[in-house]
C-alpha cells in the first residue's frame, strides 16, 4: 500500500484464477455499471468508480483522454480488440464513465479500482 497525493490509500495487485475474464464478467464478479440492486451499491460506484479527467489524464482540456473516457456503450459481450490488445466491457448507455470494479471488493475497500 502506499499513499496517493491526496492522502488516499492505493495498491496494486494480482489475483491469480481459473475462470477467464468473460467467465468473470458473465458471473457478475467484474463490472462497468451503474445499475445495482440497492441505493448503498450505487452510491459506492458514484463515489469510487466514476472516472473524472484531471490533468494527468489529459495534457490540455481539449485534447481527448489518454484513458479513452467516456467509454462508448458495447452491448456486445466483452471481447478482445484487436486494436490495442484490452478487453472492451459490456457497458450500457451512460456507463461510459465507469472503471471496471468488483461490488464486493468495493463494498470492503470503499476505494477506486480499475478492472
């Protein structure tokens, strides 16, 4: 662990498992959405999943995001791209704005992550 500029604790790490990204997706461990079964879930995605481009992420305010934020709507399952090697996530409208996260490592930690 190591603290951040502002104070707020960040880690990286792995997770070693047998089930690949598409089996963790379509089992809901991994996410991009605002939709959740309960108020308390939703307002912990606002807090801590809304990607919000700073000047790290982008060098003038109207050069577009190095992260590629807002991501655009996919209804098509998560695939490979072909183009840059990452793994687009299913999102729907207005999730464009959402890192990848797990609802119960987020409900544990209360902080940002990026699946």
């Amino acid at each position: 662990f190591e603290l951040q500029d502002r104070g707020t604790p960040h880690t990286h790490f792995c997770i070693w498992t047998t089930n690949s990204i598409e089996q963790m997706i379509d089992d809901g461990i991994i996410s991009c959405t605002l939709q959740q079964e309960n108020e308390e879930d939703r307002a912990l995605v606002l807090k801590h999943q809304i990607h919000k481009c700073t000047a790290y992420c982008k060098s003038e305010p109207s050069s577009p995001c190095r992260f590629k934020f807002p991501k655009p709507p996919s209804s098509r399952r998560t695939y490979l791209n072909d183009e840059d090697g990452r793994y687009v996530l299913q999102r729907n409208e207005g999730d464009g704005r959402v890192n990848g996260y797990n609802m119960e490592l987020l409900r544990f930690g209360r902080v940002n992550m990026e699946l």
